[in-house]
C-alpha cells in the first residue's frame, strides 16, 4: 500500500488502485501505441502489482504502530521470490501475453538478484525460456516484446509519482523514465493545477484521471486487523488529476 501522512491521519492508496490508475493512462496514449493484443496489456498494466499486499501474511505496521508505505516494508529475498512466482503463476492463468509482459517486469524488479540469490537465479533463467516460448507463441520478436513492456513501465511511473505525490513545485520537471519508443519523458504540474508530460505522448490533448485513496484518521494502531478495519470502514475519496497538452 501507498501511505500518505495528512493532517488528520493517513492517506492510504492500495497498490490495486494504483494499478487501475496505470491502466488509466495507458488507455490515454496514442493509438499507434497499442500491440494486437491492448486488452491483454492493459490487464498486465492494471493488474501487475496485484498479490502484493497480504494483511494475514505479516504485519504492514513500524514499531511505532503507523501504517508503513510498500517502500518501508522489509521483506526477506525468500518472501520476494515467493510473491515473484505467485504473480506470475496468476497471470499465466489469465493470458500469455499478459504473463510475458509480467516476467519483463519481474526481471526489471530482480534481476540484480540473480547474482546473489539462488532461488532468484533459477527462477529468473526459467523465466526467460518461458518468455523465449512466449514470443514465439505470439509471434514477436525480443525487441518488440521489450516495446510493448516498456508501455507497462511508463504508465507505471507515472501512476507512482501521482500517487506519492512526487510531482514538484513551480513547474519544475521530473523525469518519469526513458520507456515509449526510447524517448525520455518528463513530468510536471502548472500553476493552474494541470499536468504536462513532455514530450506529450497521449491521443488526447486534455483528459482526467484519478485514484481511490482511503483516509483514516487514527495516528496508530495496534495490529494489522485493527488497520484493516479502520481501512473497511474508511469512506473513500476520489482525488483526481487533470492532463494537459
């Protein structure tokens, strides 16, 4: 989850809704954009960080008892890897194209842990006989599949800056990343409100998107059930984002 401190409490963003914020934007760019198969990538987009969060698994609390963001939770290499195969078995379930783009992600994720982990290292070279299977499945080559991911990387970006509220002040830019067709894209917020990325990529020269975030207004809890049933309880706010060409 995306923890947001606020005056009263927290904003909490579950990662399932920063994935539907992904897929947003994806539904956004150019056409020219899209493979054949959009849907199946727009299911990757949406769903590729579904499976990570498991309130029964272990405890999303710090010491102190405050909701801890997915970037403060220590997780073991073991535990990584465990969830690492069980996104991947899932999305393998729904489509082959959705799970090739999946296995690129969990590369761009771990892939530095092939060098120190063995179970990484066994999982990951699985991984790329299946997408090697994959490609030739749906006739494509390694370079187009590693096309189509990078659509999932940009997306995923910048649903992340949105949702942690990254963006800087006086329209000053942050790069999102170098994905889509090689170019390098850059985020930022006018004055007005709006944002722009640059340079612009999207069919549409103005549109909105926006994400469910969950307030809660206790400033501790004591155990994860005791977070989740705030969390159930929570009424549910819509925080919207306005593009701009």
């Amino acid at each position: 989850m995306i923890v947001r401190k606020t005056n009263d409490g927290w904003d909490i963003i579950y990662q399932y809704a920063h994935g539907i914020l992904a897929g947003q934007i994806a539904h956004h760019l150019k056409h020219k954009f899209r493979p054949e198969f959009w849907v199946e990538t727009l299911t990757a987009i949406i769903e590729h960080d579904d499976n990570q969060l498991d309130f029964n698994e272990k405890p999303y609390l710090n010491d102190a008892g405050m909701p801890q963001d997915f970037t403060e939770v220590n997780r073991s290499e073991d535990e990584n890897l465990e969830r690492a195969e069980r996104v991947f078995d899932t999305a393998m379930r729904k489509s082959g194209f959705v799970a090739l783009l999946i296995s690129l992600h969990l590369e761009f994720l771990y892939g530095d842990l092939e060098k120190t982990h063995n179970g990484f290292k066994k999982m990951l070279l699985k991984q790329k006989k299946i997408r090697k299977e994959l490609r030739t499945h749906y006739g494509l080559s390694k370079k187009e599949a590693a096309a189509y991911y990078e659509i999932l990387r940009f997306c995923d970006r910048c649903s992340l800056i949105l949702c942690q509220e990254k963006l800087p002040a006086v329209e000053r830019m942050l790069e999102i990343n170098t994905s889509i067709e090689g170019e390098q894209y850059f985020i930022f917020c006018r004055n007005d409100g709006s944002i722009g990325v640059e340079p612009w990529c999207f069919e549409s020269e103005k549109f909105k998107v926006g994400v469910e975030l969950h307030p809660v207004t206790e400033s501790t809890f004591r155990s994860n059930k005791e977070l989740t049933k705030a969390l159930d309880t929570a009424t549910f706010k819509r925080e919207t984002f306005s593009f701009r060409k």
